[in-house]
C-alpha cells in the first residue's frame, strides 16, 4: 500500500522516541501506553477521527512503536504512520463498545505474547481517552506487570517545538488572522450567530497563503452580553444585539497545529468598564510577554500580568496561559505547564503558549489574547494582528 | 441571573430523572457521577465545551442533581441548567490539570459533606471523560463508599426519543440534506478538499428552515481513492482526482441533535466493483430497514442486511448501524446498542438508528447510510436524499 507524506522527516520521529524513551528510563518504565491522540500523532504520524473506539501506541525500549487499535482502523494506520504494516495491529470488531469484553483485555494478550508481561507499564492514567475501565482490564489482565503513572510523560517531550513544527504554527496563525479580519468586516446587529459562524469555519477551512486549514481541537466560542460571564459557551442562532461585546476564542489549525487568539468586539459604544478593562489587560500582556523569556519560570511570567493589573484593581484567580501545539480535541491546549502561581517551569526557546488573560465577571466579559513562543532572546508573538478592544458603533 | 431559554420543558428533565432514578435503584445505586457530557446535558440541560477538564452531574436518589465543575464553568452551568443556582458547585481553579490535586479528591469532599460518603456510587467506568486517575482518586478519598460501574447507565436511558427530541433530528436532517446537495453541487476534479470541507461546515452552521446548525461531535470524513479504504481519515489540501471515488461521512446537528448521512461521489466513469458494492449495498439497506420495528432486535436488523448482500458475494465484519441523538464530541454514537450479530436489543417506537452499512476494501471503499426511527409500525428515514452511489464523469 502506497504510504502517504508525513508531516515530518523520520529523523524528527526518531528524535521524539529518543526523547521519550530517556525518561521512560530514568522513571523505570519498561513499556508505554499512549492513548492520548496527540502523543500518538506526535509519536507515530497517526491520523484519524478514530478516538472515540478504545487505541493506543505501544512504546517499548527497544523497536518501533507498535499501533494498536480497531480493525477497520488499521488501514487509516497505514496510511499515516511511519512504521511498517507488521507493526500495526487490529482488534475484532465485536470488542467495540461491548459489555461483556474490552479492547484492553485483547491488548493485554499481544503484551503477554511479546513477553511484557512481567514488565513496569506507564499509563496515561489521567488521560481523556484512559477511561478506568482500561485500566482495571489490564490490572486484572496482567496481574504481573508493574503499573506506573505516565501521565503527561509524552507531552512534556513535545514543550519544546521544532523548527518545522513552529513552521506549521506560523501557517495556523495566518489562518487565524484571516478569521478574525473576516469576523470584524461581518459582525453586526442582527446578524444569526450561527451564521457568522459559516464565515469562521469557511475561512479557516480554507486556510491562509495556500495552506489549508485543519479542524481546530475546540470549537468557535463566541459568547455575547451576559454569556460571555462564561468562558465556555459555544453558539446558537440567536442574533447579535447593539449594546453587548462578544469575544471570539478561535484558533486556526494546520495539520493539527494550533495557534489560538481571541478578540473582544463591541456593538455599540462600550460601557467604561470595557475601556477600562481592556487598557489593564494590555497593559498586563505586553508585562507578561515581557518577562517571557529563556530562564524565567512560568509564575514569573504570570506575576508580571498579576502585578500589572493589580495597579488597576483588577484580579483573576485562574491561570493566565497554557502551552500550544499538536492537538485533537477536546483541547488545544498541552495540560502540562500552566502560567500560574506555584509553576516553576524554566522557559526554554522553542516552547509555545497561548497567553489568555481572560476576564470574566459577573455579567459581561473581556477576552484579548495572543499565542507566543520563547525566543533566544525573549519571546515572539505568532500573530500580527491588533491588539485591542475592537468597537463597531 | 438571567435563564437563557432551556431546549426542553422542565417536565421532560424531570422524567428524565425519573427513568435514571428507576434503573439506579434496580440496580442498587444511591448516588450517581455522570461525567459523560452527553448524559450530563441530557438530564440537566448543561451545554458548554468545558469536558476538557473534569466536571460532572451527581444525581442522588431525591431532590434536585448538581452541576459540579471548574469555578469558571459555573456561570456557564448558570446560563444553561435547569436547576437553581445553589445546586451549581465549582472547583478553585488550582485544581485543574494538576500534577499535585485531582478535582475528584475536592469532589470527594463534597460527598462527605453531603453524607454520601458510605453510599453505594454509580460511575462511568468506560467514558471518555471519567479517567482511570478520577477512579482511584474517588476509591482513596471515599474508603466507605462502594462504587458499582454505572457504564451507560444514563446513555440507555435516552435510547426512546421525545417528541420533541425527534422534532430537533427532523431539523438536523433538513441540514445534512442541504450539506449534501452543496457537495455534489461543487465537488469536481481538481478542488483542494479543505476548499469542500469550508463549504460543507458553512452549509452545516447556516442550517436549514430557518434553525441554525450546531457543531457535530465529529468533524466530515471525506476521504477518496485508496484512503477510503479506511472509516476516519479527516481531510488535507490534497486536490479532488478524476477516477477516485470519495465518500462524505457527515452529520447535521441542531441544539446537539444529530442526523448522520453518508453518500459516496466517484469522480469519472466509475469501475464496476463500485457498480455491483452499489446494487448489494442499497439491496441490503433495504432489507434492513423492512426489518426494523417494533419487537424485532437489533441482530434482526443486521441478520437482514447480511444475508442479502451476502448473495452477493460480500461481507461485512463490522457492525452496520448504532444508535444516535444528543451528542459531544468525539462520538455521534450513543454507545449502547449495535446492530450486530448477538445483540438482542427489541427494538421500540422512538428508537434512532444510523444505519451505516460501509464497505471499506483493501483500496478503495464506498458508504451509503440512512439515519432511521422506529416508528409504530416499522421505520423511517430521517432525509428524503437520493440513496445511490453519485458520479460526475
């Protein structure tokens, strides 16, 4: 079967296991299982919507990797992975979500039968798609084996990005720019919501300078006027109203790398909350960004945002920004660092994080964010787009 | 705070409750976890894309459930629930995607403290959203409570929809109908496929009649040629081929309510295996559909479609159809019922099918699905959309 292009050289594979395996060593971990989609794509090129059925990827010292997942999967394996058709592996089809048998139980026949066994196992025990039923199938499976906490283990491997891989984030922020130029040409009163978001989705889709646009591991977020007191809300098709601000949390995404901004557009003349709010916020960013460089930890840079807005009278108890990268749904985010007190990260060049400095208060909010990466010498935001309140009276 | 409008009427929540209530009681359980967020939606209106990090609804056996989330979620359960704002818990937000605190050890808190503590606890072993990290955390913090696996519990119990569920599918389907006539509209030779996907997810946000599109928890699969030999590779900026078949496995979705259809395009004069797949495949669905109603099972259905596409020559060993509705991503499905040899399921009026009776060969592949309810009488499809295999030579 003739192989498709990988994203990547083989040697930027090679690389990333080299990497992974160090530290497997150094935590005495004999065997990985990665089921989190991200580490197996960052792993093996593996490519599909295929997450919602029970797969992993097999890390053994020694080897390639093995793909394990469902059979008629298996062929969206070959076509994406580096390694060789003898190293992928489907389960039957009656394992799919079944009740009286689970994928993991089959799993743990191949780890017996290629002598693991006996081995100590990294799981990814707090993992989106580890559910506890995996993990009391392969206790119960292999009552030998030695079961480790890997959670996180691969994605902190993938901090530091490549050269290529930053390459793909500066396409996914042309993408992103284009959303949010085609967002404040269109928005106004009375426009559907679900409407402006066809335009959001048609142009990232469509993509930036040639390249295509990859779907995005979240959603639009688009909440206006009291909804947007919540982060989280998605759309529905009520139409947008003079007197609210909305604030638009989107990425745009290429091949599976993300760079998400977010901007506050106002309807109307803003209330002097809004002005307010916003000076502090960017006040705190370009504080932020400063103190962003190789060296600094990650509470260093949200200390310089706290303190900042703190001269306003302002707070926020959540964290201010999270590393960015290779995702699948349902974040873009890489649940590992986090711009927080307490994270004393030391920043490297090379790591990228979306600084979202979001303030949500009681019935309105404010959302101005950029995605940045640490430079030698300091950090670099990956958009050039403005940053600021936008106001369409 | 203001309510936004909630998409059912409170009566139907509260037999929602009720229908839960039963079953957990049957089976000995005082208190449930839902963390699946279909389930948590379904019986508290609870919609936002928050199940990135660990939430969940706890439904003891009286009184109203609680909505138990990340701090900043809970203005969001506010907007969106059906229950006063006292039942709406959330969590400090150093809890999230800590290495060093599990938000289920300060939910354990919470059950202490509402005496819960020595009960009989229902969770989701087998969800996406309920890791092996959240269990243990639950087991060392509760060492009197009994945890029973409660897998689907919730999900079996949305399988019969309401009248106005149904009401909301009619309206998703009017909306994949619309997505599929703008690709056959538009897909020729030598069209970059992320250029389709802009215009099949702007037709799929703009809706049809008037009600706007959701987002569908799975993104379209459009894969052509030999990557159609597998079920769920996404898209890239590769171009449209004349002499390549691609089929478009999408879905409509109005207020989380999904209707997935799939056709098959073949661009040129298509070989004749594409021809006689074709005959066996429509030959098949027919059969099946004739053997959905009420009393049959769910094995009936799929023994229908095997022994008639068996006369031609062609098998399938995966299963031909699942249940569908109110869903998140990464998953359409329900994940009860299959239609699958063994699975003695009786099929009752309100029950909702999609019927994929996919083909996928070593190199090429060919899907023509119907969505389907069963009626009193037997079934109906959901669209009115020509079932064949289209080619534009």
């Amino acid at each position: 079967m003739t192989q498709v292009s990988l994203n990547f050289e083989r040697s930027e594979y090679a690389d990333r296991i080299t990497r992974t395996r160090r530290v497997m060593a150094e935590r005495g971990i004999d065997l990985l299982i990665v089921t989190d989609p991200s580490n197996m794509h960052w792993l093996t090129g593996y490519d599909g919507w295929s997450f919602y059925v029970h797969q992993c990827v097999l890390l053994p010292l020694d080897g390639d990797p093995l793909w394990y997942g469902r059979g008629q999967d298996a062929n969206g394996a070959r076509r994406t992975v580096f390694m060789a058709d003898d190293n992928i592996i489907g389960y039957p089809d009656h394992y799919v979500q079944s009740t009286e048998r689970h994928p993991m139980d089959f799993l743990s026949g191949i780890i017996e039968s290629k002598g693991w066994g006996r081995q100590a196992i990294g799981v990814e025990k707090d993992n989106y798609y580890f559910s506890a039923a995996c993990l009391d199938s392969l206790r119960a499976n292999l009552p030998n084996a030695t079961f480790k906490d890997a959670t996180a283990l691969v994605n902190w491997q993938r901090a530091v990005k490549s050269p290529r891989e930053i390459e793909y984030m500066n396409r996914a922020a042309r993408i992103v720019e284009a959303m949010h130029a085609r967002i404040l040409d269109l928005v106004e009163p009375g426009m559907r919501k679900n409407d402006l978001v066809a335009e959001i989705l048609h142009t990232a889709a469509r993509g930036a300078d040639g390249h295509g646009g990859d779907y995005a591991a979240i959603v639009p977020l688009l909440p206006s006027g009291i909804d947007a007191s919540a982060p989280h809300l998605t759309w529905d098709d009520r139409r947008f109203k003079s007197g609210e601000g909305t604030f638009f949390e989107i990425a745009g995404c290429h091949k599976r790398y993300h760079c998400p901004l977010s901007r506050t557009i106002y309807l109307g003349k803003p209330p002097q909350k809004f002005l307010d709010t916003e000076k502090a916020v960017l006040d705190g960013m370009a504080a932020a960004l400063d103190a962003a460089k190789p060296g600094a930890t990650c509470e260093d840079v949200e200390a310089a945002w706290r303190k900042t807005i703190a001269k306003y009278g302002l707070e926020k108890e959540s964290r201010c920004g999270y590393p960015i990268g290779l995702s699948y749904p349902p974040d873009w985010g890489e649940r590992t660092m986090s711009l927080r007190p307490g994270d004393k990260t030391v920043l490297e060049a090379g790591m990228c994080f979306h600084l979202i400095p979001a303030i949500w208060q009681d019935d309105w909010g404010l959302e101005i964010t950029e995605s940045f990466r640490i430079t030698d010498g300091g950090s670099e935001t990956f958009c050039r787009y403005p940053r600021q309140l936008f106001v369409k009276d």
